[in-house]
C-alpha cells in the first residue's frame, strides 16, 4: 500500500493541469459565442421591430377615411392598407419574429405610391349621371347672377342632357362627385383667384353658382364688383371667390392716338391685388390666335419700343414675363398656383351646332395650334415656383355637345331671334360653355387638386 501512495502523488499535477487547460477552453468558447450573438444584433428581451410601411398604415387606419376634404394646407399620402391578419395575430407580408430577429431585411413594402399613380384626373371617360346626388350640381334658376351669354336653358335649348355628364377619371373612384357643401369647406377660410379671358370668367363663375347654391343663408353671400375684378363672397364660410380680366396675362394698353399695343415685358398693375391668396388660377391662349380685325392689338412693344415678331415668338415672350412674375412675387408656401390648360373650341370639322352627346368614338380634331401648347408647358417647367397643369384640354375635347351653340345672346345682350338661330354658322358660339355644364367639372378637379400635394397633382413633365 505504501508504494502505491507516491504514484498517485506524482499524477496529480498533472490531472490539474488538464482541467484547468478545459476550463481554460470553455470559457473562451463561452466568450466566443457571446461575441457573436452581439455581432448578429440578438436582443432577446426586446420587442420585435415594426416595419415602416406597417406604422405608416396605422396611421392612415387612425384617420377618418370618412370625409372626402383634407384641412387647409394637409398633404395626405395614400399609403396600402395593412394586409389582414393571420389568426395567430401576424401578418403574412412581415414575416415571423424570427426573419426579423436574424436580421433578415423584410419583404419590399407594399408599392402604396403606385395605387395613387394609377388615379389620372385628366384620363377618363364621361358617363351619364341622373342620380339625386348626382349631376348638375345646381339648378340655373339658382343662380340669379349667371349670365346670359351662357345660360343656355333660359335662352331656349331645349334638351338637357348636356348637364347630366360627369367626368369619370382613370383609377380616381367617385371623384368628380363633389358637392357644394364640400365645395364650401374646401373653401372656408380661402381666397381663391381667377385671372384670365371669358373661360376663365366662365370656371369662376361655374365655380360661384356651385358656392352660391349650397350656402345656407343666401343672404349672407354676394357678387360685387370691385374696381373691374367681379368677386363672390361667402361670408359666414370666410370665402372669396374672384376673377381678374386679363386674356393676354401681359399688359394690352390703349394709348392717346386710341391705338392699342400689347407690352410684352409688362404685367398690368391690377395683377398686384392677387397676391397672397390661397389659390391663383391662370390661363391665355384664345385671344393670341385672333387675327385681322378681331385681333387685340395694333402694335407689340418692348422695352417701351414697338417690336415686330411672329406670334408665337410674341406668346413666349409674353409667357415668360408672366412666369418671372409669379416667381419673383408669389409666395409658394402660401398659395398655390394653377395653370388651365387650353379649353377648345368645336368649329370646322368638329361642330357644335345641334349636338346633344360627347364625342364617344371617332376623331376629335385639335383646333389649338399644339406649338402654343408647347410654349405654355416648356414655361412652367422652367419656373422655381410649383405651378400645377390643370389639363382639362382632352376631356373638354369630348364635349362637343356643351356649348351655347344658338342658345346665347347678341353683342347687344338680347338672345338670339329664330332668324338668327336659323343661321349658325354666323352666330353659334362653339367657344364658352353652357352653365350648368362642363366648367363645373373643371371645378371640382380643381378642388380635388387642392386636396392633393404638389407631386400629386398633374404637374407639366
């Protein structure tokens, strides 16, 4: 036994030193680990991350999706709605935790952008609309300030069917069905401003019969005439509605010889008053393509100088005047600015005389020259000021059937005789538009516009 005892003594140092080297190995296989789980980002008592599309759809979930109108100055985002959920409470787009906790990035989100794309206010088609709360949106008989050049029912048409279209755009569900008590408020609290020839005289006063007919208390709304700009007033809602003469946007001047001259480099004085409101609607076109005694001016000036030049070099002129106007004056952040595209006319192959339905198939015949078209857009491009294109051109282009044709008035304000009537081709106005009618879905785009941001709007590009 006692030889035994010093053999085991003599091994023991070395069974330490073996377990210690283990140890040794553990501990670093233990650090190594834990290196690792930090180095992939496991955090096992925190809660799994929320993915970015996910939070942005709870938020629009949180809105009312009940009214259609926006508050003043919100720009909403249409986003997807957030995928239904499993029954086990996940979301098949997300994944499981356990993507999120490997670090997995998530599947792409959902193209919520796309669906807004896909909704073009100026693509469509127009269909028949005879519902109660449907179209028109006012009767005429309302409105006791329309006039008579487009109050073609008062002046003896006979069928009304050209009242009853609305614009259906591409993707945009039930958009043009705006009523007058949206209309007005999307209106409180806002000056909306008109500048431009007899269409656009006619949008704005499409656009007062529309405010006119769903205030409350008629009485507390009126027209007056304000130093040459005819201006409506809601005033319980705080709205103005307003409409500044200016067919060229630069300054036509009739000088002592009682000749006329069109300064290409000037605006007129009276576009001063227009600043600071909170929408600014613009358009020119129709009065640069008059020629011979119809035309405007008997001269062009620059620089205080009369100046020769073809027309369209005198209309780009003119344009870019207008744009250096509203960039240099036009405060972006406060109001918001339009530019109405060319509203047709249905003369020559297109015609309007005794039509009573929109063009559905065939050709529609541009009468506007597209070079003019151009040097609008090009304009616009070129500006710092965000100007949106209302391009109502096209779906204007289909409604032959809604112009006064014979059912207007002389140049003296009397309505047509049956004489008179019986000779179109000197008195039929294929140019303005009968009210009720088409301007008053130039009107509800616009106020739809005004419930989208910049990028959402028909921009020129």
């Amino acid at each position: 036994m006692d030889s035994a005892k010093p053999a085991s003594m003599s091994t023991s140092p070395s069974r330490r030193w073996v377990l210690a080297t283990s140890l040794c190995c553990l501990a670093c296989l233990f650090l190594l680990s834990a290196g690792l789980i930090v180095a992939v980002g496991y955090r096992p008592f925190q809660q799994a991350r929320t993915a970015p599309w996910e939070r942005f759809s709870k938020v629009k979930k949180a809105s009312s999706p009940s009214s259609p109108l926006l508050p003043k100055g919100h720009h909403d985002a249409v986003v997807a709605p957030t995928p239904a959920p499993a029954p086990d409470g996940s979301t098949d787009d997300l994944g499981g935790e356990e993507e999120e906790d490997a670090g997995t990035a998530p599947a792409p989100a959902p193209a919520a952008v796309e669906k807004e794309e896909e909704c073009d206010m100026f693509e469509g088609t127009w269909v028949r609309d005879d519902g109660a709360a449907g179209y028109p949106l006012y009767e005429a008989a309302e409105c006791p300030f329309l006039s008579d050049q487009v109050a073609c029912r008062r002046n003896g048409r006979p069928d009304s069917g050209y009242e009853r279209w609305r614009w259906q755009p591409k993707g945009c569900g039930g958009l043009t069905r705006l009523g007058g008590a949206e209309a007005l408020e999307l209106c409180r609290d806002r000056r909306l401003v008109f500048v431009g020839d007899s269409l656009n005289r006619n949008m704005w006063e499409s656009l007062a019969c529309i405010l006119y007919t769903a205030v409350p208390d008629r009485s507390r709304a009126r027209i007056v005439n304000d130093a040459g700009a005819e201006i409506f007033r809601a005033m319980d809602y705080n709205c103005s509605v307003e409409f500044f003469w200016s067919p060229f946007l630069v300054k036509l001047e009739t000088k002592d010889d009682r000749t006329r001259a069109l300064k290409l480099d000037q605006l007129p004085a009276m576009l001063q008053r227009t600043l600071g409101a909170d929408v600014l609607v613009f358009n020119t076109g129709h009065w640069w393509t008059h020629t011979g005694k119809l035309r405007a001016w008997d001269h062009l000036e620059r620089d205080g100088k009369m100046v020769e030049m073809a027309g369209e070099e005198a209309f780009n002129r003119a344009l870019r005047t207008w744009a250096r106007w509203v960039d240099h004056n036009v405060d972006p952040s406060r109001t918001r600015v339009f530019f109405r595209s060319v509203s047709p006319e249905h003369k020559s192959v297109n015609w309007c005389y005794n039509q009573t339905l929109p063009i559905f198939n065939g050709t529609v015949d541009p009468w506007f020259p597209r070079s003019l078209v151009s040097i609008v857009e090009r304009n616009i491009k070129s500006m710092r000021t965000p100007v949106a294109y209302l391009n109502i051109t096209h779906l204007s282009e289909l409604r032959i059937d809604a112009h006064p044709s014979v059912y207007t008035i002389t140049r003296e304000g009397k309505p047509l005789s049956t004489e008179q009537r019986q000779q179109p081709i000197i008195y039929a106005d294929c140019s303005h538009w009968c009210l009720p009618g088409l301007p008053d879905t130039w009107n509800v785009l616009l106020l739809a516009s005004l419930m989208r941001p910049h990028s959402n709007v028909n921009l020129v590009g």
